[in-house]
C-alpha cells in the first residue's frame, strides 16, 4: 500500500468524522416552534403545535419541547391541570396564554402522588404566569423546593402558594416554596408555603417560602408572606446562602427556630426591602445574620422573638456585617432574653459596621430596648451617623439621640417630618450613588443622605418614583 495515500485516506477520514460530531447536534436541534396545551383540545396529538392539537397535559408539551432543544414556547391555556410527575424545563419558556396567574393553576396533587411541580436545569428555561400549588419535595427529591427547583432558569410572575419541602438529612437545603440554586425567581407571590425539618436542626436548612443557594441566585421584587420554617428549620420567609434579595416584602412569616422573616447566610445580601410582621421563637423575629450580611435600604418593622430567652425582635446577628441606610422599628422580644432591635452574638473579632440607620422604639422586657450585645465584647461593633436612644457600650460616631420624628409611626408610615433630626445628617457612602430609597426617591438628594430607609423630599419637589 502506498503511504502517502493511506495517510491521506486517514486525514480524509477523520476530517469527515469531525464534521459529523460538528453537524449531529445542528441536526438534532431543530427550529424553535410553538407548543400549546389545553384542558379540552379536540384532537391531541404529537407534536402539540396548533391549538386544535394541544396536549392536555403540560408534561407532554414541555417534553416534546426539551427533545427539540431550540428554544420552543409552550403555551398553556386557562384551567387546572393536576401533575402525577415532575415537569422537567429545559431551553424551553413555559407561559400561562391569558398573562394571569390566577387564571392558570398547576396542581403538584398532593397528597394523591407525591412530587414537586417544576424543576428547571438551563439557563433559558422560565416558567411564567402560573399558580403553582399542592407540590410536595422529599428526600426522594432532594427535599428542596416543594413547588420549584431553579438549578438554572428563571421564575417569574407566579403565584406559589400551598407546596410543602420535607427532609431529614443534608446541608443548605430548603424551600418549602421554591429552591433556587442559579437563577431568579422576580415578580411573584410566594405565600403559605412550608419547609418541615422534621426536628433535625439542619445547619442551613429553612426557607419557609424561598431558599436561595448561590451567589448565582436573586429573589427580586417579591411579596413572601405567611410561610413557615417549622421544627425546628429557619428563616419563615427566606434563607439565603450567598444570595441576593432585593426589593422585597417579607411579612406575616414564622420559624420555628431563628429567622421569622429571613436568614441570611455567608455573605448574603438584601437591599431595597420590606421585613415586617414576622415572629420566630429563638432568635432574629425579623433576620437572623450567620457567617456575614450586608442589608441597605430597608425597613425591619413589628417583628418579634417569642421564647422565654430568646434574643431580639428585629435583627440578631452572629457574624459580620453591615447595615446602612436602614430603619429599625417597633420590634419587640417579648420575653427577656436580648434586645429589641439588634442583638449581637459573636465571637471576638467579628466586626459590625452600622450606618445611616434609624434604631429605635424597639422593645424588650430585658431592658435593653434597641441594642444590645450578649458578650459586651469591646470595639465589636462600630455605630456611625445613626439615631438609637443610646449608644452606651458600642463605638459610636456622631449618633443622634433624640426622636427621629417620623410622620405617623403609629400607622406604619417611617418617613421623616420636616423637623427631624435625621435629615441631611447621614454620611454618604459610595453604594448611594445612583440608587433609590424605599419609596423610589432619590439618595442624597440634598448633598447629604437622611439616616433610614426613606429621604425627605422638601414641599413642592417633583420626582419619579424609580
């Protein structure tokens, strides 16, 4: 055999087996197509691309939509559809046809089967105008997000309400709403939902509502109301592991444990935010912070602990962080454990850094009605251009003491009167810049930011609201 030919035979072989491996995936994606579905299609049948050929069950849809792998849109009609699986989203967008959610409900049927409603794995997969209820997540499905589990993907616009998430073993695991682990979950409703740790105590583990598990993962402008993290798991609300939480509101949610409204874990962030109403029975009605925080902008309002010896009303905090630009307000530990406000619980060395905060008309049966840290520890925790009753035992730089005059405390409105002493008496920082109060207002609108979550806008000014 000539070599020279053998050898180019070889090349010619390879290059045609290189360009297979190349196309074979081309050929098998196809072009994007719409995929429908409805409860009373007259003629279902494969592949679900006419109204007339709906499927009737929404697995059936998103499944021939995954095998085509190009970015298909399922459309779902107005209706109930009961689940006897998990639906799986791919490089798929599943939506509610009408845009209402509580026209379109997906219904996990428990207790009749057990299993989870949706579980995302692409970053283009979204599920978006639906309520979601009745799902249930066990150890059998890794016990996170009884109604959703975002490996990759987005949630948006729903309503998750009734799922439940059950387990006994594992670490950062949670969610009895929705699990998100890369991904976001924007502009929906995550209400009465339940994480059950079955007494276990697990380190991390909680989210009655939502658990957010990366620095990949975002809950954004959210009400997560009426959740419960109960035997002992934390965070009613929402937990969160490195994540981001912004422009949310966190009301009327309980643990069993820390954290009625949220915990915050390893360098968790919440901006821009509601935390009101909440009730734990240990430590943190409102936030619990463990292994570092940082929380701008918001309002932590009416939250309590409840046990006997149970530290802080409002926000308890065992790690570092910092908090600027919040107001800290008319929370209660009920009985006489710690502070009503903010209770410090660290080791040596941890350092909490507070700014531009308004602390104040908290309540505690300890006596300590605003601050108050459990080791006394010197230099720990540094207070600056903040307005609390009293500073006594904290580093402290130009604090105001007196009343912060807001404009009805007593029916929940925090904004300032034009006669506090919180006004222009901030100090600017740079995570300012360009952002937004809680109302939509600009910061440091007059040279100098106002301590607290909102600024005052002087008569006859004329803004937007962001």
């Amino acid at each position: 055999m000539n070599i020279i030919t053998s050898r180019w035979q070889a090349i010619i072989l390879w290059t045609y087996v290189g360009i297979l491996f190349f196309l074979v995936p081309i050929a098998c994606r196809g072009t994007a197509t719409n995929r429908y579905v409805a409860t009373n299609a007259p003629a279902s049948a494969w592949p679900y691309d006419s109204w007339t050929s709906a499927a009737t069950n929404i697995k059936y849809a998103v499944d021939a939509a995954n095998s085509n792998n190009a970015g298909d849109l399922v459309i779902v009609s107005n209706g109930t559809y009961y689940l006897t699986e998990q639906i799986t989203v791919s490089n798929v967008i599943v939506t509610n046809y009408s845009g209402n959610w509580s026209l379109t409900t997906i219904n996990g049927n428990y207790s009749t089967v057990t299993t989870r409603c949706f579980f995302l794995n692409h970053p283009n997969a979204v599920i978006s105008g639906f309520t979601i209820t009745n799902g249930y997540a066990t150890n059998s499905l890794a016990g996170n997000g009884g109604g959703i589990y975002v490996e990759q993907g987005r949630v948006h616009d729903c309503l998750v309400t009734g799922c439940r998430s059950v387990m006994s073993v594992g670490y950062s695991r949670g969610g009895g709403g929705i699990y998100v682990k890369d991904g976001t979950v924007s502009c929906s409703s995550v209400i009465g939902n339940v994480f059950d740790s079955r007494g276990s105590a697990l380190t991390l583990a909680g989210g009655g509502g939502v658990y957010a598990a990366s620095t990949n993962a975002m809950v954004t402008n959210c009400v997560i109301a009426l959740n419960l993290a109960t035997n002992s798991a934390s965070g009613g609300g929402l937990a969160m592991l490195y994540a981001l939480g912004l422009n949310c509101t966190i009301v009327s949610n309980y643990a069993d444990r820390y954290g009625g409204g949220c915990v915050l874990n390893s360098n968790s962030s919440l901006k821009n935010s509601v935390i009101a109403s909440n009730a734990c029975f240990y430590y943190g009605g409102g936030i619990q912070i463990m292994g570092g925080a940082t929380i701008y902008n918001c309002l932590i309002s009416r939250n309590k602990s409840t046990w006997q010896w149970g530290y802080c009303g409002g926000v308890y905090v065992n790690g570092p962080c910092h908090m600027s630009g919040c107001t800290i307000v008319s929370n209660l530990c009920r009985q006489g454990g710690g502070g009503g406000g903010i209770s410090f619980d660290f080791a040596t060395g941890c350092k909490t850094n507070i700014s531009n905060c308004i602390i104040r008309m908290n309540q505690s049966l300890s006596g300590h009605s605003d601050l108050y840290d459990a080791n006394n520890g010197p230099n720990k925790t540094s207070i600056m251009f903040s307005c609390v009753s009293s500073g006594s035992g904290f580093t402290i730089e130009s604090v105001v003491t007196n009343d912060p005059s807001f404009e009805s405390a007593s029916n929940g409105n925090y904004r300032l009167r034009n006669d506090s002493p919180c006004i222009n008496a901030g100090i600017n920082e740079s995570w300012m810049i360009n952002a937004y109060d809680l109302s939509g207002v600009q910061r440091i609108r007059y040279g100098i930011v106002d301590m607290g979550c909102f600024e005052r806008l002087n008569q006859g000014t004329a803004y937007f609201v962001h």
